[in-house]
C-alpha cells in the first residue's frame, strides 16, 4: 500500500484543510486519473458508440467495448457479453426484475421469492412489486445479531422457491454476507441467484463464480467511478432466456413482419445511449483500484474500522450497531447516541468538517430488526486514515459535551 498522504493527492475533493470524508458508502470520491480518463473523453473523442465510422466514434466505441471487458475480469465472469451497462444498481436491480418476470420463470401464485431483512430498498421495492404483481410470497430471512439467520434461510427456500435476492455487504452494519451458503442452498432447489454488490464493489475481491450468483449488480459510483454508471451481471445461460425489459434504438437488429428482432447480446439489453464517458470513467476506477488490489484495501480499512469501533464505543451512550468481527465487515461502522438524535450528531460533526451519514440509508427494516430508526453512519476507504477516525470520536464527544 501507498502511504495514505500520498493517496491523499489522488483526490482533489480531499485539499488541504483537514476535510474529514467518511461518507463512501453513500458515495465514494473520485481520483484526478479518472477525472482525467472522463474528461478525454468528453475534449478529445466524444461521440455515440456502435454508430459511427469515423475516428472518434471508432475510438469511442473501441474504449466502451474495452470497457466491458475491464468489468468481466474485475468481476471474474467468465464472457465479456455478460456485462450490461445501467445507470446504477437501481436500474440494474429492477431491470433484471422485470426480465426475470417477463421471461415467465416465477410461476403466479404457486410459487415464492426469498430476501434478506438487510436488503438496500432499491433490491427490496422492485421485489415487493413483483410479488404483488405475480400473487407470489416474498420471504424474508431474518437478522440474527448482526448475521443473517442461515437455520431460517435453509427452511424458507424451498423447491417452491423461484427467486433469492441477497446483499453480499450491507451498507449499515458492514456484514459481509455468505452468499456462497445460501447460493448453494437456492440451486439445490432450482432457484436464480440474484446478488446486490453494491457496497462490496471496489472493497473486496469479487468472483461471481466463487459466490454462486446467476446475476450480479453493483454501482460505479461507489468505487471512484463516475456517478450514472452502474452493472448487470447475467450467466450466459440464463442471460439467453431473458428477453430485455427497456425498449428503444440500438437493440434492435431487424424487423420482420413488422415485428422487431433483438440485437444480439449484450446490445439487445442496452437500449438507448448509455452514459459513455461513464463506462469509460469505470474502466479506469478498476484500474485504479488494481494499483492497490482490492484485497489490500480491504485488510487497511479494516485497521480503521476496528478503531472506530473500538472508541466509539468506549463514550458513554453510544451503541454501535455494526459486525464488530472487522473480517466481516465492509468499513462501516453505524452508531446511535441515547442523548442526541442521529442528524444532531452529523450536523455537529460537519461544523468541524467530519462528514458522515444520518438516517434509515434507504434500508428501513434493517433499522426496525435493530430496534432504531436511524443511525449515523462512518464509512471508510482507502483514502481514509487514523487521523480520520480520530476527528469522528472528537465530535461525538463534543456533541455528548453540548447535550449533556
């Protein structure tokens, strides 16, 4: 690893004056090669992709496609094809919903869906919507501690079971789920495997073989990527079953009778333009991120993580709500005060520049299995230091100070 005060000059949002950023997994900072990747793009060849002849469109469509292989590998897929550019894991998430309800596999009150109580809203809505939409059962596996229940989950997937969507991290408490465990119970029993790796991209080494997934989705911007850009990983196999679920110019090869004929894959499943300056951007984050290796980032930050919450649970009144076992955490460290409201402790903090998270993070009944409505949330990565920690625990005792 780089010495962090070098990583530092990376990321201009960081400066020079003590900027405290702890919010990653809202959003991560974005480092001056990819700033510099994106802008290229945008000065030098900035032209539609799959489209036209001359150079700028060529070279376009060369760094887009190069794209999609960079991603392949990031993930450990195992065809290029197999990557679909979205514009985040919200699009990704119910994108591959409505294909997986189009393409008829979820059999309309006969069968189920399985999620976990941990599941980020944009993972959970789509699902509650097609299980209303299809009279199907959605089954939650319940929390316990700060682990999955796994005795639960082995009896509510079953052979009627048809769907089961699980977050590898979540983006409250840090767990890093064992998607393995429950991917190999889900295909005992026939089920697709859908994966949230939003909050793991860019923190720990993906393989979506070694997880077991069928599909896979993960966000750009959560690892130095540009915001807009996001991925939809599908096995090849069941990718040729799914007929696409967004409409318009590009995915289209003919028409015959009338009727449109599908581009073949991935263009069928990319309707429209995409955000290429993006896609290109998220080419370089991986490079980026290779300069360090995930794995490393993920042993430093867990330095960091165990530290926070090691002091922040030394202040009287203060819970923290996160894997205390750092291995299996993300970098997250959650936390409710007893004397101040979440946004009360983030409002104070950001007056001497520590800037962290209030609130549900968009994964509501996570916080009701732990018996909170919010949390304030510190969130770290590979630019994040000691330093960092230090200023957090400083201002949550300066806020105990005016409380009290």
């Amino acid at each position: 690893m780089r010495d962090v005060k070098t990583i530092h000059k990376d990321f201009p949002q960081l400066g020079e004056h003590g900027y405290h950023y702890l919010d990653s997994s809202a959003t991560s900072l974005t480092p001056r090669v990819v700033l510099g990747v994106v802008e290229e793009y945008y000065v030098n060849y900035r032209a539609n992709v799959h489209r036209g002849l001359f150079k700028e469109g060529i070279r376009a469509t060369e760094r887009y496609e190069e794209s999609r292989k960079k991603v392949a590998a990031f993930i450990g897929a195992n065809d290029a094809r197999e990557i679909i550019f979205t514009s985040g894991a919200t699009e990704a998430s119910n994108m591959f919903v409505r294909m997986f309800e189009e393409s008829g596999m979820v059999k309309a009150g006969t069968q189920n869906i399985v999620t976990t109580q941990m599941e980020h809203h944009s993972s959970l809505i789509p699902l509650q919507q097609l299980a209303k939409r299809t009279n199907t059962k959605l089954q939650i596996i319940p929390m316990n501690g700060f682990e999955l229940d796994y005795v639960k989950a082995k009896e509510l997937i079953t052979s009627d079971t048809a769907l089961v969507a699980i977050i590898l991290t979540s983006n409250v408490i840090g767990t890093i789920n064992d998607v393995r465990r429950i991917a190999d119970i889900a295909h005992k029993h026939g089920a697709i495997v859908l994966v949230d790796a939003t909050a793991a991209a860019g923190h720990i080494p993906l393989s979506v073989i070694a997880l077991g997934a069928d599909a896979l989705y993960f966000s750009g911007h959560k690892m130095f990527a540009p915001t807009g850009v996001g991925v939809l990983w599908v096995n090849m196999a069941l990718l040729e079953t799914l007929p696409p679920s967004v409409f318009g110019g590009g995915m289209i090869a003919h028409f015959e009778g009338g009727e449109p004929i599908w581009a073949s894959i991935p263009e069928r499943f990319e309707a429209g333009t995409k955000d290429i300056g993006g896609v290109i951007g998220l080419a370089a984050a991986i490079d980026y991120l290779s300069t360090f290796g995930v794995l490393n980032i993920h042993k430093y930050v867990q330095k960091l993580t165990a530290n926070a919450i090691l002091k922040l649970g030394a202040i009287p009144g203060v819970q923290v709500l996160a894997e205390h076992d750092v291995t299996k955490n993300i970098g997250i460290v959650s936390f409710v005060c007893t004397w101040a409201h979440p946004h009360d402790i983030a409002e104070i903090l950001a007056r001497d520049n520590v800037a962290v998270r209030p609130g549900h993070h968009c994964a509501i009944p996570l916080h009701e299995s732990l018996g909170v409505h919010a949390t304030t949330r510190a969130s770290f990565h590979v630019y994040n230091t000691i330093e960092d920690v230090e200023a957090l625990v400083r201002g949550v005792e300066k806020a105990r100070a005016l409380f009290l």
